[in-house]
C-alpha cells in the first residue's frame, strides 16, 4: 500500500485484504490518508461488490474501524474476530456470497475501495448525510446496473437514514 506525498490529498484509497497481516492495519492506512468520513465497497477479485457501506466521523477516533472490524469477518486471517457483535453481519454476507456465486468468500481474494467523504467544518449531522447519500448512490447506481443489490446490501437505503427519518417524527404524530 503506497501513499501519495503529503502535499497531495488522497481521494480513495484500494486495500487488498491479502496484503495484510492483521485486518486492523485497515486503521493505520485510513488514519494515515487522513479520512475522516468515507464510503467503501468491499470486492472480490473478479470485481463484483460484496457489499457498500459507510463510516461517518467529525473527529478522529478510530477511523477505519467499521471496515476492519467487518473485514475481520470474513474468513482466511490468521486470528478469529473477537467475539462482539461489530462487524458480524459479514459472516452471513459470506453465506449468501457462496449462495450467490458459489464460492467461499475469503479475504485473499477480497479489496476494499474506500472514498474519503471528508469535509471540515461538517456537523456530525450534515457529515452523516454525506456519507449515507454517497453510500445510497452506489447502491442505486449498482441495482440500476444490475437489477439487483449486491449481496451484503438489503435495499437501497442506508440503516441510518431510516433511523433519522424516524427520529424526525413528533411520536404523538405517528399515532394521529
């Protein structure tokens, strides 16, 4: 992995997990590209998308956490995931990935593109709703393309979003 010079601002970055020894490395080269907020796609070699998602962050804890700790869960690492729940989601991505294209996913044979969605002086808010438009938009673009979702995808709206859209309701008005 190769980063460019400091004076040049880096825009995306491609991981190939069999590059790595440990899935935690994933936060070393996100922090050192100076990502904040991103979107990522997770793909095999052959190029099809496992799954899109997002990371939305104003401040600098543990950027690339959500894409290591998911990258963890896919089989082939020397060491298993810890037993949490983070990142979990990707073992039942890998089942329906072998249902799909039947193959075992592993993380030799598993990239990660990641997109800096980084912009100073976002609220946390304002950061969330970039991040989740771009994460919508690769989604919408891919079923589109393909006429379906990718298989670690469930539909064409981000988790998060829904949980704003419902936050925005006066409760009583639900009921009315």
């Amino acid at each position: 992995m190769e980063l460019l010079a400091a004076q040049t601002p880096i825009l995306a970055l491609t991981i190939k997990l069999s590059e790595l020894y440990r899935p935690a490395e994933i936060n070393g080269i996100v922090r050192a590209a100076g990502f904040l907020s991103y979107a990522y796609t997770f793909k095999d070699t052959l190029g099809r998308v496992i799954k899109y998602g997002m990371h939305h962050s104003v401040d600098a804890t543990e950027p690339g956490e959500r894409v290591y700790r998911q990258a963890w869960n896919i089989v082939g690492w020397r060491y298993r995931a810890p037993a949490s729940g983070s990142g979990k989601e990707m073992i039942e991505i890998a089942k329906k990935y072998k249902k799909r294209f039947g193959v075992i996913l592993n993380r030799n044979n598993v990239y990660v593109e990641i997109t800096d969605q980084t912009a100073p002086g976002l609220t946390k808010k304002k950061m969330r709703n970039k991040c989740e438009t771009a994460e919508r938009s690769l989604i919408e673009n891919y079923s589109k393309k393909y006429l379906e979702l990718p298989v670690g995808n469930c539909d064409t709206t981000s988790k998060n979003r829904l949980k704003i859209h419902i936050g925005d309701y006066n409760a009583s008005s639900v009921f009315n």
